[in-house]
C-alpha cells in the first residue's frame, strides 16, 4: 500500500490553458526541453514543435487539438495536456479538463488577461480543477507583472498571491527573484539553466517589501499560517510553501509566477511550483459515478476494481486510439473492459504511454494514469470503461451545441458514400462537430462551434485522403423561445383503428424561464395531484416535451428557455400506455407553442477588436452596421481596445474587413456570449 502511495503521490495530471497566442505550446515545449525529453526546442513559427504536430496546427501556428506528452521532474511524471486557446475549440478543453488534476493557465505580460483565457478560467472553475497562473513573455515592449496581476485580480476574481519578482524588463529581462526562499534565479545568455544568486541589492528593498505583503495574503487567508505570522510576525518558507499548497487546492488563492517561455527563462521555477502546489491523484476527491440509480465513489486505488474515461478519439494509420484517464485500478494489456454505456466489453490490445504522435508501450495502467487504448473499437469520447465485476457509470464532458452550420457535399456524386464515412468519423472524434441530413434540401449539414471549426473539419477530410468537398456559405443556429405562455391548455390523443387503442389526456402550463435562467434550457414539472397521472405516464409526458423542442413553430429551429408544467390529466383502463402519453407530451407541446407568444433567437459573441488609435472610428462604424452594441474602449500600448456584443451572422467575413479598416494592423478575438432576440426576418435565412 505505501509503494501505491508513493506512486500516486509522485503523479501530476497538468494542462496547459490560455488565450491564443499567449504562449501555451511554448511553455509545454520548453518544459519537455527542461526535463530532458526533448533535445532540441520546438519553435510554433518554425513548424518543429512535439504538440503541434498535426499539419493544420503546423501551417496556421495554432493549437487545434488537445495533445497529451508525458515527462518526468525530480522524480515525479507529469502527463501533460497541450490545450487549443481558441474559442472554436473549447470543446476539446472541455475534454481535457473533465480529466485533468491541475492546471497551468498562461496569461499575456502585455495583454493580461484576454478573452479567451477567461472563458478557459472559468470552465477550469465548473470542473474544480486548482490552477497556478504564469505571466508569460515578459522581454516584451510594455510588459508588465503587476498589470496583468491587477487584471487577473479584477477579471478573475480570485486571490493572485505572486511569488516572484522579475529582474530587469522588457529587453533587459533576465531572471527572478524567488520570494518565497528569497533568492534570485538568473538565465545567462548561452546558458539553459538558472543560476542561484543572492537577491540583487538594488532590488532587496522591494524584495521585502513584497515577501511581506505576500505573508500578509496568505495569513489572512490560511489559519496554521495566521498562527506563525502572529506569533514570529513572520512565515518560514516551509509554512509559506505549505499555505501556498493549501490555498491552491481549495480555491482560495492562485500563485503566480512569471517569466519568457520563448527565451526560456523561468520554465524550472514553474515545474518545481507544479510539484509543490498542483494536486496529486490522492488530493483531488475520489470519482464519483453511478450503478443501478445508487451513486458510488471509487478512489484512486490500484487494488480497487477498474474504472476509466475515454476524453479524445482518434484514428490513426494503424487504427483506432482511445485515450483514457484510469481513475482507480489497474488495465493490463489483454484485459476485456465493460462500456456500461453501451452494454457491451471491449478488449485492449495495447496499452500506450503516449508523446503526441508518438507512443511507448506498456505492459498495464493503473489509476491516475493518462494512456491511449488501442483495440477499443466502439467506445465513443465521455464513455466509460470499467470492471465488468463492478459496473460504474462516469459522468460525461458536456458537448456544447454548435453554433454555425455549412451544407457540405462530394464533387463527384460517386463519392458520397465516402463523404459519409469521413464526416462519420470527424463527428466521433469531435462531438462538437454535429452531422444531419436536412429534411427539406436533403443536403448534409456540418455543424460546429465556428467557422475555423468548419473550415478545419473540412481541410482533415481532404488531409486524411477523403474525396473533393463542395462546401455552401456558413449559417448560424438560431433557436425559438417562448415570451409569452398559456395556462391550462388542453390536448386529448384519442385513436381507435382496431385492436388496443390509445388514450391520454394531459393539461399543460407553458412560461418562459425567469431571467435567472437565461434564454436557454428547458423545466418540466409535474403539479399533479391524486395521482390522476401516474408517475411513469408523468416521465412519458415529459420525454414527449423534449421531442417536441426539436421544431419550432415560428421556422421550424430547436426551441429553449421555457418551462412546462403537467397541471392534469387522465387515463383510461385498457387504452393508456406509455407510448399514447408521450404522444400526447409531444403533441399537446407542439400545439401549445403555436398558442404561445414566441421570438427568434440568434447566437451572440463578445468581441475583443485591438485597433491603432487612427483607426477607431471606421471601426466602430463597421461594428454598428453589423449590428454590434459596443460595451466600452479603453487604451493599452498605444492602441485602443473595443469591446462590443455582436450577433455571431454578422461576423463571417469580419476578419478580412477589419484587416481593410486597418491596413492589417487591426486584430479580433470574440467568444460565445449566449442567445439574444433576432430580427424576426432571420428566421427565413
């Protein structure tokens, strides 16, 4: 038991998060250049880095699919996760983080906290996942650690506890002083490691002055370091290094450091802040699943029965590969796993270590491990793998709706069928990309969570040897919502046509979500009473209402952001069945919206425009034609940053026009921001 301990002990799950273009496959190549498992760096702009090893990632210069590299520091093995930062692949770091222990979020010394990176921060936040922050690029022009801090403080909301001071700036950036053992870190030109100096004198001042004010943030928060600091008026470092580990667990506060990936300075003081701050294994709480209705947990033991989730899918030149987060227990090669998910076994043929896209092999994984499964033929991304012993069930990462779809189909019409074994296969590697025939063109439709989400799609088809593809102008999902209900609407689905009939007779309320809810999601309840509806028929009434969302009634879109109330009903002896009520859910809604008062909705983004000065007006002026409602404008290194909500149709095509504007020096991120009323001709686009 004490070797398992140990083991686990020495095991960190780690991702990298941040905005794009913040330095994120940087930092990961730098960190396996430091622990020795490269030997040479990997550079973005050069196409050399381990990562980014997919062509696309190499020619765009971006992280578009997660990838998993393992490595080894002082004697712990990091698994460590490369996530995509822009905004049409947070699914992928949806994936990630449902599986990850800790995390890295890398932040822009210049830009500080960006979109994007606050949209990752606060999906790490629903998954509980502790997080240290890294101030990178600091030998930028305009860098500066304590804006960023203060944008970290402000945007994020968390305690940002900063445990280094940087030696030098911009150009004349060469180290760091370590407040917490009050020494200083120099990288010298030529030289891959830091070397220890004592705190230079010009900075010794500021030194303690910032060790203090950080012994007062972390006694404030933290009772064992309150203890010390009233009683010496002082933390020793080893109590320093213990708070700083608690606060980082539970949420309290996040350590930041700082440094310049590029130039490779500050990479060790990270990886030895992932050991001392970010999670074992053993410190994150024991999964939690299902069997038969009952929840259980199942700690991260290898003596424990078996259980697992599968986050990514790919397919490969020699088959199919599951990767795979082992919660508890152990999987030997050989082994026959149970997918409760969809009731059947499924063998391991390997068992793979994986660096990218390239793989170890190993005889067996045991729990908090991160491996490729190969020979897992049916298993899809959220499914779980466990002991056919003892069956447990893991909740899934959420797949996000798409938000743009695109008609897509083969040039040649004797290739169809293999358009439709590569989209088949897109869909289950990514289940944010959503594959659907359209009743009425009988066209296929690709939808995703943007247009470079599509575009990317696409280009793997033909990457990956699949035929020529005609692709049609992108379009957004619009959705339908009711504004005004009805109350007491009544629906009796009666058939008599020989034989057993069918009868159901229900009474639905039908209201919008209160504000609090938001325009999306969708509330059945049940009021009633005597039991004039018994409770199964109540479940067939409401599976029936979740059908009837599929087609609105205004143009036919999904419809959301309502609640359905049964109020009453009634059965009949013999012809009362599970099926005749779900009818009746289904069709009783159907004609109810069409009683109810409703609204198109159309898909929204926050967008972020970083424009020179001279060039604000035409930009605004852009903005309000494409419908946007500006937020506000602020400056940041002589250029002025706009911050504006803008219906995501008006947005295809923005980047070339914002190029125009601006001679090529203007710049745009957005991200998703919800659903929002649209002009009621959009429904007939």
């Amino acid at each position: 038991m004490r070797n398992h301990t140990d083991h686990l002990a020495a095991v960190r799950n780690l991702g990298i998060l941040a905005h794009v273009d913040a330095g994120k496959t940087t930092v990961t190549e730098r960190i396996l250049f430091a622990t020795g498992t490269t030997h040479k760096r990997g550079e973005v702009h050069d196409g050399t880095t381990v990562t980014d090893f997919d062509p696309q990632e190499r020619d765009r210069g971006i992280t578009i699919f997660a990838a998993a590299v393992t490595c080894t520091w002082d004697g712990h093995r990091i698994n460590l996760i490369d996530t995509p930062g822009h905004v049409d692949f947070a699914d992928e770091v949806e994936r990630s983080l449902r599986v990850l222990d800790g995390a890295v979020a890398v932040f822009d010394a210049v830009a500080g906290v960006e979109p994007q990176s606050e949209s990752v921060w606060r999906q790490a936040d629903r998954h509980g996942v502790p997080r240290i922050a890294f101030v990178n690029k600091l030998d930028r022009a305009g860098a500066d650690l304590d804006r960023a801090v203060d944008s970290i403080r402000e945007r994020l909301h968390p305690a940002p506890l900063v445990v280094q001071l940087p030696i030098g700036a911009e150009d004349g950036f060469t180290g760091v002083v370590d407040l917490v053992r009050m020494r200083s870190l120099v990288w010298r030109d030529g030289l891959s490691a830091a070397v220890e100096e004592a705190v230079p004198e010009e900075l010794r001042e500021e030194a303690v002055r910032r060790r203090r004010a950080l012994e007062e943030a972390v006694a404030e928060r933290h009772p064992a370091a309150l203890e010390e600091f009233c009683d010496h008026e002082t933390l020793s470092a080893a109590t320093l290094t213990r708070a700083l580990r608690d606060l980082t667990l539970n949420g309290d506060g996040v350590v930041v450091l700082c440094g310049s990936a590029y130039r490779n300075r500050g990479i060790e003081p990270l990886l030895d802040a992932v050991l001392a701050y970010l999670p074992s294994p053993l410190d994150v709480p024991a999964v939690r699943g299902v069997h038969e209705g009952a929840e259980q947990r199942r700690a991260a033991d290898p003596e424990v029965p078996f259980a697992g989730l599968v986050f990514k899918v790919t397919a490969t030149g020699t088959g199919r590969l599951a990767y795979a987060r082992v919660y508890s227990g152990t999987i030997e090669k050989g082994d026959t796993v149970w997918d409760p998910g969809n009731g059947r076994g499924e063998r391991v043929a390997r068992i793979l270590r994986v660096m990218a896209d390239r793989h170890v092999q190993l005889d067996r994984a045991v729990a908090g491990d991160i491996v490729a499964l190969a020979g897992v033929k049916s298993a899809r991304v959220g499914a779980t793998l466990c002991d056919a012993g003892a069956p447990l069930l893991l909740e899934p990462p959420v797949a996000a709706d798409p938000v743009v779809s695109v008609a897509v189909e083969a040039r040649r019409s004797t290739d169809t069928g293999r358009l439709a074994t590569a989209l088949a296969r897109l869909a289950e590697e990514d289940p944010s990309l959503v594959v659907r025939t359209d009743a009425e063109t009988g066209q296929t439709v690709l939808s995703g969570m943007g247009e470079l989400h599509l575009e990317v799609a696409v280009e793997k088809i033909r990457r990956d040897g699949g035929p020529e593809v005609t692709v049609g102008r992108p379009r957004v999902a619009y959705r339908e919502t009711v504004v005004g209900g009805v109350s007491g609407f009544v629906f009796r689905h009666v058939k008599q046509d020989g034989g057993a009939g069918q009868f159901a007779h229900v009474v639905l309320d039908v209201e919008p979500l209160g504000p609090e809810a938001g325009v999306t999601g969708f509330e059945f309840r049940s009021a009633v009473v005597g039991g004039r509806v018994p409770q199964e028929y109540v479940r067939a009434v409401e599976a029936g209402c979740r059908d009837a969302l599929a087609e609105g009634p205004l143009a036919g879109h999904p419809v959301t952001g309502l609640r359905v109330t049964l109020t009453d009903g009634s059965t009949h002896v013999k012809d009362s069945s599970d099926t005749a009520f779900r009818t009746a859910g289904r069709l009783g809604l159907r004609d109810a919206l069409r009683a109810c008062t409703t609204v198109l909705l159309e898909p929204v983004a926050e967008v972020t425009v970083t424009v020179p000065e001279d060039a604000v007006g035409g930009v605004l002026g852009d903005l309000a034609a494409r419908r946007g409602r500006v937020g506000g404008s602020e400056s940041r290194g002589g250029a002025a940053v706009l911050t504006a909500t803008v219906p995501l149709a008006e947005l295809f095509g923005y980047a070339t026009r914002l190029r125009s504007r601006t001679q090529g020096r203007g710049t745009f991120t957005t991200r998703p921001a919800g659903y929002a009323p649209a002009p009621q001709p959009a429904a007939v686009r």
